[in-house]
C-alpha cells in the first residue's frame, strides 16, 4: 500500500514537473530542467547574500537585507513567465543568464527590472538595465503582476502584464542560472515557471 501511494504521488508530481511554485516539485520534462520550492522550505533554490526569503501564503517574499534566489541550473534558449507583487518603494527584478550565480551583477547578467520608483527612470520596471529601455511605462506596486520573459540566441523579449516593454538583441551573455532578486521594499514572487526553448 505505501508503495503504490508512493508511486501515485510521484506520478503526479511528474505530470506538474516545469512548475516552480510554492508548492511545486523539482523535476524534468522533455523541455528541460526545473527546479521549484519544496512546500515550506526553499530547496532547489540557491541563496546568495542575506534577503529575508520566506514562504507565506503560497509565495516567496522578502522585506530584509539583500539578496537572490538563483537556480542551480543553467539557461541558454528559455521561457520564464512568473507572478510578483511589489511594494511601491521595492526594488527587485529577473536576472537572467547569470555568469557568476555567487557574484550577480546587471554587468554579468541581464537584468529584467522591478524597480517603479528607480532614479534614472531610463531602465525602470519592464526595461532589460543597460540593454533596452522600457517600451512602456508600467507600475506595479501594489498589485499583482504577470512576467513573461524569453531568451533564444542574442534575442530578448520582456512582456508585463500582457505589454510588451521590451525587444532586444546583445550577445554578452549566452548562458547561466536565473536569479530573482530582492534589493529594497517588499517583494513576492509565486507561480514561477521555466520553459527551455
């Protein structure tokens, strides 16, 4: 009985692998890998720096310190799509082809942005930082908003909340783990999702 209650949940698991939530499973479809929160602990994620990361009401969230949840495993050609809520005053974004996963910078990875209230408004929420500016000026404190994000080659597509805010070519980075990230506010993420291409 315990063996067949065993394999019926790993079935189960199996037909929801490529999932990452808070209540998803680490697993591997014919898409690629993926890795996912682990009911009420952060296992399959990598933290980097000091972010106050908790699970509360089937999200992710952070309002301390500084920091990243990145995946061991690396990306080249992939979709990412994701749910987050911001505070207004937050400070966060999506880094995407991580090249030091210990050390991220939007030097050594592309940085898909969360930040309304950023200084030089030139790569605010929806712009990739340093390699293209937002099409669309797009708020999101407050509420919760939908990331879909795709990288196949040199080529980068950034979609909020059904707006395409971002179309770009740059050839600086090909590959590496995906990073979410907590810098200021109060940051949620949930219903993450990663598709390789």
């Amino acid at each position: 009985m315990r063996r067949a209650s065993a394999l019926t949940v790993g079935l189960f698991l199996i037909g929801f692998a490529g999932v990452l939530s808070p209540h998803g499973v680490t697993g591997q479809t014919g898409g690629g890998t993926t890795t996912a929160f682990d009911g009420p602990s952060l296992i399959g994620w990598n933290k980097v720096g000091d972010a106050n990361w908790e699970l509360v009401d089937g999200a992710v969230q952070a309002n301390r310190g500084t920091g990243f949840l990145v995946t061991p495993a690396s990306y080249g050609d992939f979709q990412i799509t994701l749910e987050f809520w911001v505070s207004d005053d937050a400070n966060s974004g999506v880094f995407i082809r991580c090249s030091d996963p210990k050390m991220i910078t939007a030097e050594n990875a592309y940085e898909v942005n969360i930040y309304d209230k950023r200084p030089d408004p030139a790569y605010r929420t929806g712009a990739i930082v340093n390699v293209a500016k937002p099409l669309s000026m797009i708020n999101t404190g407050g509420k919760w908003n939908t990331y879909d994000i795709t990288a196949k080659g040199p080529k980068m597509t950034v979609i909020l909340n059904r707006t395409r805010t971002a179309d770009a070519e740059d050839r600086k980075h090909t590959r590496g783990p995906i990073a979410l990230q907590y810098a200021a506010g109060t940051v949620k993420f949930r219903n993450v999702r990663i598709r390789a291409l």
